[in-house]
C-alpha cells in the first residue's frame, strides 16, 4: 500500500510571463503562490488536525472538518486544472479544433454559441466561484455549470474539459472589478489541446469501465 500523501502546489507549465497581457506576471504569480499555495496549505492542515485528532481519540467537529476540507481541497483541484487550462497567447489557437471542436457544435450548434453561453456562465456567477464546462458520461454530453466558491452546486464525477476562475483574486490586480474584460482576455489564452488531451483521457476511463463490464 501508499504511504498516506499530502496536497502540493503544482508548478506551472509556462513562465510567469507567458500569459501576458491577458494575465500579468504580477497577477499571475499572486494568484498562483499565495492563493492556491492557502488552498494546498488548507487542506493539509486539515489532514493533519484530523490524524492528530485520530491518534490521540480526540472529538473533531466533523460538520466544520468536512465544509473545510471540501472547500480547500475542491480549491487546489480547481487550479490545478486552471493552469493546465491556459496557455502563451503566441501559441493558442484562437478556435477549437478537434474532438472539442466536433462536440461544441454538437450540442451548441457552434463554438461562438458556446463561447456566448460559458462567457454569460462566467460573468454571472454570484460573488466568488468558477465557470465550468464538464461532460455527463450518462448522456454524452458537455454540461456547462457554474460553481461558487470553490464546491457548491458541483455534480460529482462529472470529469472537468475547462474552468475559469473568475474570483476577483484572479483579476483584480489587471482589470479591477471589471470581469466581464477579464473573461473576454481568457479567450485569447485558452490551451484547446489540453482540453482534447482530457476528453480523451476521459474516453479511455469509459472504454476501461466497459471492459471490466
Ligand atoms: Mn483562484
């Protein structure tokens, strides 16, 4: 068996810099070393207050445990899936192509369709939260959902294809309040390949389940 783990920041695949002018160095590294480094150093905290709690049979107010325990760690698995997300505006094509393409216009009739139905997703999200487009492997079909915070109203399991944080954390320093620009920017820098590599991964984890069916 594995010995038990804890959460670590994953390192960015690009250089502070390469999200520019979309996203600034200095934003980029706010939001990357402070904010989502308290959500790894949150959930590990958690851990270890619950093994100490455990080793010495101690009380642990569960409801508080479980809230914050799902709110940091959904926090660092959001992230991690948003870097992944992004990429040098010099290198992102400014279209899907590709089984993403081919599954947008599937069921939005057409990426600007989508683009104008996530956008909205985005801007509207009451307070702090995500938008996110997931895919329903019980119907086949791309789900766009928006989560606040970083854990409610998630439906669970449903593997994630693209996330934009749209927490004021992750643009104030370039755009103020104005996320509606902010969200306008993420469509300059948005990695397509990284998403048909997860629709993929994701059909490999189908084709498995039906095997061992
Ligand atoms: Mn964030």
């Amino acid at each position: 068996m594995k010995e038990n783990g804890l959460y670590v920041l994953p390192e960015l695949a690009y250089d502070y810099k390469a999200l520019e002018p979309h996203i600034s160095e200095q934003q980029l590294r706010l939001h990357h070393d402070k904010h989502h480094q308290a959500y790894v150093n949150g959930a590990n905290a958690l851990l270890e207050k619950i093994k100490t709690a455990r080793d010495s049979n101690a009380e642990l107010d569960m409801k508080a445990t479980a809230r914050e325990l799902s709110f940091n760690i959904s926090g660092h698995l959001l992230h991690t899936l948003f870097w992944e997300n992004l990429s040098s505006p010099a290198k992102t094509k400014p279209e899907p192509a590709g089984a993403i393409k081919e599954m947008l216009s599937k069921e939005f009739g057409s990426f600007e369709r989508f683009k104008g139905e996530f956008t909205k997703a985005a801007v509207t999200v009451e307070g702090s939260g995500w938008a996110v487009l997931t895919y329903c492997n019980m119907i086949n079909r791309p789900i766009i959902m928006q989560v606040e915070k970083h854990n409610l109203y998630v439906a669970p399991s449903f593997p994630i294809l693209l996330v934009l944080d749209v927490w004021e954390h992750a643009y104030y320093v370039d755009y103020k309040n104005e996320r509606a620009k902010f969200v306008e920017a993420f469509w300059n820098i948005v990695n397509w390949d990284g998403v048909n590599d997860r629709i993929k991964k994701n059909s490999e984890c189908v084709l498995e389940m039906k095997t061992v069916r």
